[in-house]
C-alpha cells in the first residue's frame, strides 16, 4: 500500500482539524516519518546518545568460557555423596584470570573464585559457605546439586548471535555491552539536523534591553535544551519577524539545510492563516487544534524533503508539545525502532485539580514519595501556559485523560516522570 500524502489522510472521514484528540495526532504523525538513512561508523564513546544502524553480531561468547558464579571449590558431582558429607583433597586453585593448568581427578577439588575458570575434569562448584578446609582436605556439606554454580560459556550471548539490534539508541549499558564483547567501532546513524526560530514582533534577544510590550525569546532556549539532550544537531536561527517575506525566506533556508524545522510561535486564531498561506505554498502541512492543554494549535507537515513542527507560542505550550509530540518524532528519525513509550504510572492526588472533560490536560506536578509505598504527586500551583517557572519546578507531568472531569484530592491520577535515567 503506498502511502497517502499529508493532504489526503488530512481528508478522511473521521478527521477533525479542529478538535483533534493527542493519540490520533501522534499517530498522524507516525505515518509520515521516514528515519534516516545516512550512516557512519564511529568509535564506542562516540555512539553514546546516537542510534545503531547495524545488528552488532557477538564475535565471542559471553561468558567465554565455563566460570565458577561462587567463591569456593570446584568439584566433580559424581564424587558427592548423595546424603552425607564428601571430604576432598584440594590440589591447586583458579581466580579469575589465573586458571587451574591441570585436570580435577577423582577424590581432587580446586579452589575456586568468581569468575575462575572451572577446570577440567570439574562439573560443579560448591560454595565455601557450605565448606570447611583443614590445610587441603575440604569437606562439604550435603544436599549439593550436581552443576550448581556453574556459568557455561556462551550462556548470555552465543557467540554469532545478535548482541544488539538495529534501532537500538546506545546509552551507557550498551557502551559496556559492546566493550564486554570486544567490539571497538560500530554504525549508527548520523545524528538529525534539526533548524528552529522563533516569530513574534513582540521578541527580543537576551542581551538587549526590552522596549514597551517586549519579551525575551525564552523558546530559544528551551527548544535548544530539548535538541541537545536528543542529540540532535542543532540549526539555531534566532528571531523571525511576524513579515512573510522574511517568514517564507526563513523557511525555506531552513528545510534546505535541515532534516527537521521546528517553529514557535504564530499558530494560534489571527496568525494561524498567514502561516498557512504561506505553508501552503512552501509545502505539505495541517494545522490542527489539538484537544489538550496546553499547547491546543499544532502544524505539522512537510517543507521540501523536511518535516515541520509548527508549535504553539506559549513557553509551556511549546514544552509539552516538544514533549508529547515531536520529541517521540525526532527518535523514531534519528532511527530508534521501537521508540518506548514516555512511561506513566499511577499517584495520588492530593489537591483539587479543576479540569472540564473532552480534552487532555498535561498539568505540571511535583511527585513526592510516601514513607511505606506508593507517591502522592501535587500540582506546581499556577498552571497557566505562559508560567515557565511551573516546569522549572515541576518533576513530572499530570496526565488527566479526555474523560477525566474535575479530580478531588484523594484521587488516583496518571503522571509522567520528566527525568530520564539514562
Ligand atoms: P503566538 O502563538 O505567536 O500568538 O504566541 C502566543 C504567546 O506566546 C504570546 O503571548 C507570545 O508573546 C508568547 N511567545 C511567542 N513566542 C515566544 C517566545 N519565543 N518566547 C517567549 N514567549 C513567546
Ligand atoms: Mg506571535
């Protein structure tokens, strides 16, 4: 089935341009994304935050060979008695990295540490918990099962089998994964290049003084912040005038050096025709009304080869949309496959958060843990799209659902950690 253009899926049946529910936009959206293609191959360190463009096929097995998972003896089963004690003879040891050089015989044990490879001739290892030594005759305690505390070679990874799959974003395990397997250079994908400006007659720089009625351009900066830690490569283009003259010639410098253009600002009633005029003209994009809050207008199309996300102009608007909307985007173009969702999971609300159903609401929330289990999560206070200090202050996101009315304190809501781990 080829793929519809922007134009026609905008047309179906059940489309609502200006009601338009967060899933149904976000699916929208992943229909029209291609990742990358380009590749290089890159030292480990280098592929940190990048994304695997190759299967990486284990060279070795891991472990690589049979090693003791215990400090203790090696044994062979077959000489343990079933229900008594066994007394051994200890005839020499293997630590990890200094194995045993000869065979376990009949009646022998060998010493053994974690990671030590088990000699020949050994099947078991028994821990020295269950062991007393007196100079080298050992005795063990009963009840051990034959090839207990063994790791076999190649027990986490064959050897040829794939370590890691295309689509995989390298974080700091899969740097100690690759380096585990001897693996010094991998593929990834190169890494997105993302332009984005502000418009607004209203904005300025920081570092110049604000006449009457104007305002810092602070989703520059917020934008930027949320590029770098995706590890895009990021095309700062400042301040446009609301003037669409320079608006078209901004544009099209954009999508013609990036892989991604990202706009802030002039979607919203009044302005919202004369970017589509303009958008119009230049490519392939809608414009929706989102059923959220905030962050309601939202473009999104195509410019040239370029994907545009045209986001609200509100500084909590254009976070929430980053983060609900482009940021899973830009991973699945930087080539992560699957992209996992943005977790949520459930807390206790302990304060009255207004709310009127049929849209989804994204209120900014701080989590604190209980004493004996479960966390309560409470709104930043003034929820308003325009207060940046309630992310700032904010460690998750209350996600109240379109059904979801008016919540009572007490109640359980679904949140969302801005933190990542990793
Ligand atoms: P707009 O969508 O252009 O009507 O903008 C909505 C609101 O967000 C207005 O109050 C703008 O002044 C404000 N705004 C737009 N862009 C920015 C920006 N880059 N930084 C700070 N506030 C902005
Ligand atoms: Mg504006």
């Amino acid at each position: 089935m080829t793929k519809p253009t922007i134009a026609e899926a905008s047309c179906a049946d059940d489309y609502d341009p200006n009601s338009m529910p967060v899933d149904k936009a976000r699916a929208f959206i992943h229909r029209f994304l291609e990742p990358l293609t380009a590749t290089l191959r890159v030292p480990i360190r280098t592929a940190l935050g990048r994304v695997l463009a190759e299967d990486v096929v284990s060279p070795v097995d891991v472990p690589s060979h049979r090693n003791s998972a215990m400090d203790g003896w090696a044994v062979r089963a077959a000489d343990l008695a079933p229900g008594g004690e066994t007394t051994l003879e200890e005839v020499g040891a293997s630590f990890a990295g200094r194995p045993f050089a000869g065979k376990v015989g009949p009646g022998q044990c060998v010493r053994i540490m974690t990671g030590g490879v088990v000699p020949g001739g050994a099947d078991t290892v028994v821990m020295q918990e269950r062991a007393k030594a007196e100079g080298r005759r050992v005795t063990f305690a009963p009840g051990q099962k034959a090839g207990q505390n063994v790791r076999e070679a190649g027990e986490d990874l064959k050897r040829g089998s794939v370590a890691l799959a295309r689509g995989r974003l390298v974080r700091p395990a899969e740097l100690g994964l690759l380096a585990s397997l001897g693996v010094g250079e991998v593929a990834v994908y190169r890494p997105l290049r993302v332009a984005f400006f502000s418009t607004g007659d209203e904005l300025k720089s920081v570092g110049t003084p604000l006449g009457e009625g104007e305002i810092y351009d602070s989703n520059r900066y917020t934008i930027h912040g949320m590029l770098e830690r995706l590890g895009c490569e990021v095309l700062d283009m400042g301040v446009v005038r609301d003037d669409p003259a320079l608006l078209e010639r901004a544009f099209r410098e954009a999508a013609a050096n990036a892989d991604v253009v990202i706009t802030s600002g002039g979607v919203s009633v009044g302005e919202a025709d004369f970017v589509k005029d303009l958008m119009g003209k230049l490519g392939e994009v809608v414009f929706w009304k989102i059923a959220m809050k905030p962050g309601r207008p939202l473009a999104y199309g195509r410019i040239g080869g370029a994907h545009f996300f045209g986001l609200p102009g509100n500084p909590v608007s254009v976070m929430v949309t980053f983060y609900q909307f482009v940021r899973e985007a830009l991973l699945r173009l930087m080539g992560q496959d699957p992209v996992p969702p943005f977790p949520t999971f459930p807390a206790t609300c302990t304060a009255k958060l207004r709310k009127a159903p049929g849209r989804t609401e994204f209120q900014r929330g701080i989590l604190s843990r209980v004493a004996g289990g479960g966390w309560t999560v409470a709104p930043t206070g003034e929820q308003g799209s325009g207060i940046l200090k309630s992310m700032s202050e904010a460690n998750c996101f209350i996600v109240l659902g379109e059904a979801v009315g008016t919540v009572e304190p007490g109640t359980v809501v679904e949140v969302q950690f801005l933190e990542g781990l990793v």
